[in-house]
C-alpha cells in the first residue's frame, strides 16, 4: 500500500514549514517486534527517525510497508516537533526499563491471582 503523492506533497510541505531538512533526520531501517513469523524475523520494515537538533527518535511499525511507515514515522515526528514536546522525550534505554517495569507488573499480577484461586480452591 504506497502513500498518495498527494499525502506525500502535504507532509513534504508540512516539514517544510516546520523547518525539517532531510539533513536534519537520521534514518535506519530495523527488523519490526512483535508476532509475524518469518516474514517479521526477514525484512527490516520498522522504521526508525532520529531529528538531529532536537534529539527526538521516532519509531513506527505500524504497517508492513518499509514505504508507508517512513511516510507515518516523519508524520509523527512532525506532530511531536509541532507540539512542542521535546522536553518528556524517553531514551531508548528509558522505554525498554519500562516496558520491563510493565511485564514485571503483569506477571507480578497473574501470580498474585493464580495464588489466590489456590487458596480459594483448597
């Protein structure tokens, strides 16, 4: 599914009037997470934007297009330059520790409810 060249032109406009160059963004193309079998494991369909001035990384896997999550991916950095919300930008190291804090709650949880319907059950 490619983008619209008109969707293309707006965004293209849009950065421009925001001030975004090409050599502002850094660009890498990385293997996506999450379920997808081989074809997941194969292609590195994830992008991920680094704007230089500002510091912030943007990351989108929404789709399995490389081409449509690069137009989604600078669409997002747009928004985030546009709002102005730079200053609660979270590291890579600062989303993984949370996503960490995030699966050791829910395993916390599950095993706080499997005892309790042990205790339950006896």
């Amino acid at each position: 599914m490619a983008v619209r060249p008109e969707k293309q032109k707006a965004l293209t406009e849009r950065m421009a009037q925001i001030g975004i160059t090409a050599s502002d963004i850094e660009e890498k193309f990385i293997i996506g997470s999450g379920k997808g079998g081989q074809k997941q494991n194969k292609s590195a369909t994830a992008v991920q934007l680094k704007h230089l001035p500002s510091g912030i990384v943007i990351k989108c896997q929404s789709s399995r297009s490389r081409e449509l999550n690069r137009f989604l991916a600078r669409r997002l950095l747009c928004d985030r330059l546009e709002k102005g919300d730079d200053l609660d930008v979270l590291t890579p190291k600062q989303i993984k520790a949370r996503n960490q804090k995030k699966r050791r709650a829910r395993r916390h949880k599950k095993k706080e409810s499997d005892n309790a319907s042990q205790v339950s059950l006896n």
